[in-house]
C-alpha cells in the first residue's frame, strides 16, 4: 500500500532525491527538524532530524556516509538499518518501529545502539574507545556493513572498530540517517546490496 502521513505525529514527509545514492528517493521523518539536499550530500538543517530511503529496503549489504559536523558539537549522528516497518507510529526517535544505530558520540566513539527494541528505548550493543586524536569538527567517514542474520561490523575511516553478533537481529530493511546536531553534512552516501 501507498505510504500515507500519519495524522498525530509531528514530523514532515519529506520527498526527495538524493542524487549522489543512486536512485533512491528519500522520505524524511523529523521531530523537529529537516534536511536539505544537494546533488551529493544531505545536510541536518535543525536539530533533530531522520529521513529512510523511501524506495529501497536493505536487508542485507554496506552503508557509507561521511559526516561533517559543526565544531562546536558532535553527537547522535549517523546511519539507521534493519529498521522495521511499522505502519501504526512511524519512526519518532525511539518511540515507534525499531532499528539499529551507528553513530559517532560527542567524545569520538563509535556507537552501535539497538533502538526501541522489545519496549526498550535504547540498548548499546557495542561503544567503542574514543578515536585517538578525535576533535570537534573533523570529518568522518562511518561504515556499516552486515549479514541479515545478526552479525554486525562498523567502521570508522576504513578501520573496523567494533563487530558483533546480535542473536535477535530485528530483521527490518528500511535504512537512512539520523542527525542530532544542526549543520551536520552527510557526504559521498553509498548504499552497497549483498
């Protein structure tokens, strides 16, 4: 069935291309905010902010996005995948359909979360060190790459920081990316089918 806006979530539909992924067509989920789109990045114009490849599912391959934050903060940015459907209360955060997160935290860590999994808002899977040399403002490039069936590898910069084997893999194909910080570019976006 056609996707349709639900009437009491707060959010805007945002339909677009982004050029530089191929063919997929983009739909935005905010909370209270949006992206702006250029023919090769995505850009967190407000903070708090997701949009999911709308024509596309990924249950199983490699998401690649590099991301440029403002130098001040860094935090809560990255990629979503094996997202669920849900088409009773869409994609708010951690109140709606579950998903995993790869992000990169304030300090420079490496952040793999399972998200509103089994009526929990937020679980780590793995948190890595902070990167040696980390600073506000640098650009990073995050990885992930996984199976469809649990195990779970992330990069950062070409360097595999953390694998995992999640033996409740969510099984959802939706995939995007999630910004908490306005001013935030995502950048050379590549999704990778397996």
């Amino acid at each position: 069935p056609e996707w349709t806006e639900p009437e009491d979530v707060p959010y805007v539909a945002i339909d677009t291309p982004v050029i530089n992924a191929g063919d997929k067509v983009v739909h935005g989920y905010n909370a209270a905010g949006t992206f702006s789109f250029t023919e090769d990045s995505a850009r967190c114009e407000k903070n708090g902010s997701m949009f999911l490849v709308s024509n596309d599912r990924l249950s199983r391959g490699k998401i690649t996005a590099t991301l440029t934050a403002p130098d001040q903060y860094q935090n809560d940015n990255g990629i979503v995948f094996g997202m669920a459907d849900n088409t009773e209360k869409y994609f708010f955060w951690e109140d709606g359909p579950a998903y995993y997160f790869l992000f990169v935290s304030d300090d420079g860590a490496l952040y793999l979360s399972k998200v509103a999994y089994n009526g929990n808002a937020w679980h780590p899977l793995h948190i890595t060190a902070p990167m040696e040399g980390y600073k506000h403002g640098d650009t990073i490039t995050i990885t992930v790459e996984f199976d469809g069936a649990g195990t779970i590898d992330c990069y950062a910069n070409g360097v595999c920081l953390i694998s995992v084997f999640d033996p409740e893999w969510i099984g959802g194909a939706r995939y995007g990316l999630r910004c908490e910080t306005a001013g935030v570019t995502f950048s050379e976006i590549t999704v990778e089918h397996k």
